[in-house]
C-alpha cells in the first residue's frame, strides 16, 4: 500500500522573496555596521583608559566561555524552535542589556569599566549572532576612529541601542517559512528535559568523532585561533602605544582587513561552484596565505615607517590576510553544509564554533602579558607566523588522506 507523502513545497512569490531578501539586507547592514562601530570603540576607549594589550581581546576571553557553557541548549535550540522566535528573544535582550550597560557605564573609571564591560559581553554574547560580511565591514573602522573622536564611547552605546532597535523592527516585519512537517512544529510539544538535551547534543558529538575530516580541521583550526589572538590583540597595541601612531592608522588597518573579507566572499560567489574538487588545495592554500601575511605583518612593525607607511603596507598586509581567511572560512562552511545531515548541522557548527574558540581566552591572556613584558611587538608576530607555518607543514599529509578517505 502506497503511503502519500506531505506536501513540503513553500510557494513564495518572486515580490516576496526580494522583500525578504532587501530586509535581511537592510537589518544585517545596520546591525553590523553598527556593532563592528560599537567593538571598535569598546577597544579604543579600553586602550585608553588602561593603556593595556588585553583592551581588544576583552571579548575574545567572554565570548568562548559564554558559548562553552551554552554550548549545549544553543546548539539544540537552533535545530529545534523557529528562527524568528530565537531571533526576537536574542534581540530583545539585547537591547535591554544595552539600555542598562548606557545607564551603567559612566558609573564606574578606569579600569572598573570592565564590570559593567563584562557583564554586557556575557549577555551579548548569549544573544548575538553572526552577521553577513557586507559594506558595513568596510565603512566600521574609518567611520569608528572618527565618531570616537567626536562623540565619545557614550556616542557609541546610543548608536548601538538606536540601530539595534531598528535592526530588531525590520526583523519583526519578516515573514519565516517553514515546512509544516519539520522539526519546529513538533518540537512545541516534546518536553524539554535535561536528559534529552544531552541526548541531542551527543548525538551530534558522535557524529564528529565518526568523522576524520572533522577531527583534523579542528587541530589545525585551534592552533590557528590560539596564535591569531596576538594579531587581533597585537596591532593596536603595537601601533598605538609602542610605535605611537594614534588611532587613525588602526582604523586603516581594520578597513584594509574588511576590503580583503568583502573581496573574497565576491571571489566565492562569482566562481561557480565546484563542490568538493580540490578541497585540500581550496584549504591549505589560504592558511599557508595566512601564515605568511602574519609573519610580514611581524617584519612590518619591526622596521621604521612613518605612521602613513604603518597604514599603508599594513592594510595591504591585513587585506590579503583576511582575504585569505574568509577563503578559509566559507570553502569548509560550505563543506559542511554539503556533507553533514541537515538535522544535525546546528549542533555540528555550534560545536565546532565553541571548540575552536575555546583556546582564544587562554591565548589571549598569554599574548597580553607576552605585549606588555616586550618592546618589540613585532617580533612576536614574527615568531607566531613561524610557527604557525611550521605546524600547518606538519599538518599537509593527515588533512589529505583525510580528505582522500571521506570521498566518494
């Protein structure tokens, strides 16, 4: 006897699905604009009150920990309840976090600004999700050092409430489509329970571990990420308060950095597809890339420019640096996207995102005391980019016969 199947079409209109495509547009420009602003002068206003490396990783040490501890019920939570719904509770709170973080933070001076600091990264980091790469990357650090200058950090935490607010409006027009069948409908009527979260989420680490692929990206990945934290750290302090160059060749560097993530994601999106066909060189290409624009970035500071010569070669440095990277991080997103069962892929990522990050707090405690104890930043860079290069070479033939032994 022949069973009939549900019918799982979504009919959207063409004037629907440019509508949705224009506010998701419209609300991740905003957002993200806004926040890479609101980051930036988080860090300048911290390096100037304290004068310390740890000013631009503050939120690479709460964020890892966050997502470690709700690693668990995000991961679950992103495969199992409708996206508007999370979205509207994640941007709720964070609009009041914002609201009481501006009450709050004139409260305190120096280096006590990290309370109130803390607490909202905590909050931001639980409700905050990845925006697009788009023009607001590009427009942030250039944008950022000059309303610094003329409005101050307050100036910045009203512009993040206002444009979260407005973000948090067009979201709220949007229109999400789901399959009557899917896992979001009937998961409104399964308790949710401590055992069953942990099922889920084992489920999901099991699948990893079945997985070599998998196992080897993040031993490359980790290390990457421990060693990357003396770059995101490293350069305004470098420029700042050893090379003295003030803020404007920063925001340089930033822009330069975001021209080279905006140009490869338009490199990725011109090409056509090729599926998985030489996944090993689309991999190893770009981190041997990024090994290198870290150890030159590394020379770089280590030679006398003028802090026109910082800005210039420097963001031509970072430009093919985060180039490189947004190569790397969108090639194995795809991948994963291609192989892992749709069911499982909000866990898997999750997991990854928190596992790869995880080492970033340790990392960049380290390399701040390391900053603070030296005169010669750049040499730091130089040594992480040797050694970074040396452990990816040790790397190249586990991650091909891995790549050989899940094919086909």
């Amino acid at each position: 006897m022949a069973i009939k199947q549900p019918d799982l079409t979504i009919n959207i209109s063409n004037h629907q699905s440019s509508l949705q495509i224009f506010k998701a547009a419209a609300s991740n420009f905003i957002s993200s604009l806004s926040g890479k602003m609101f980051t930036f002068g988080l860090g300048l206003m911290l390096l100037d009150e304290t004068h310390s490396a740890i000013s631009f990783g503050i939120n690479m040490i709460i964020s890892p920990i966050v997502g470690l501890l709700c690693l668990v019920p995000i991961g679950n939570l992103i495969d199992t309840y409708p996206h508007k719904t999370v979205l509207t509770g994640s941007l709720t709170a964070r609009t009041l976090a914002l609201i009481l973080f501006a009450a709050s933070i004139n409260l305190f001076t120096a280096t006590a600004k990290l309370i109130p600091i803390v607490l909202f990264l905590i909050i931001d980091a639980i409700s905050t999700t990845q925006s697009a790469i788009s023009l607001s990357s590009i427009l942030s650090p250039a944008l950022g050092v000059g309303l610094y200058s003329l409005v101050g950090f307050s100036g910045f935490v009203i512009l993040e409430i206002v444009a979260t607010l407005a973000s948090f409006g067009i979201m709220l027009t949007m229109k999400f489509h789901y399959h009557a069948t899917n896992q979001f409908a009937n998961s409104q009527h399964a308790p949710v329970t401590s055992h069953s979260q942990f099922a889920k989420f084992h489920s999901g680490l099991n699948y990893m571990r079945s997985r070599t692929m998998i196992k080897i990206t993040i031993l490359l990945s980790v290390i990457l990420n421990f060693l990357y934290t003396a770059v995101t750290i490293g350069i305004p302090y470098i420029l700042k308060d050893q090379l003295h160059t003030g803020n404007g060749p920063i925001g340089v560097l930033e822009t330069g950095s975001a021209i080279g993530m905006l140009l490869g994601s338009l490199l990725l999106t011109l090409l056509p597809p090729t599926g998985q066909k030489h996944l090993f060189l689309k991999l190893i290409i770009p981190v041997l890339i990024l090994d290198s624009q870290i150890l030159l970035l590394g020379v770089l500071f280590m030679t006398s420019q003028s802090p026109t010569g910082y800005a210039l070669l420097g963001s031509f440095i970072m430009g093919i640096l985060a180039f490189a990277l947004v190569i790397l991080n969108i090639t194995f997103q795809v991948y994963l996207q291609q192989t892992v069962p749709t069911k499982l892929l909000g866990r898997v990522v999750a997991t990854l995102t928190t596992v790869n990050s995880s080492i970033m707090p340790i990392g960049t405690l380290m390399f701040t005391l390391i900053f603070q104890s030296t005169t010669h930043g750049g040499l730091v860079l130089i040594i992480n980019g040797i050694l970074l290069l040396g452990y990816t070479l040790l790397l190249l033939r586990p991650l091909n016969q891995a790549i050989h032994s899940e094919q086909p």
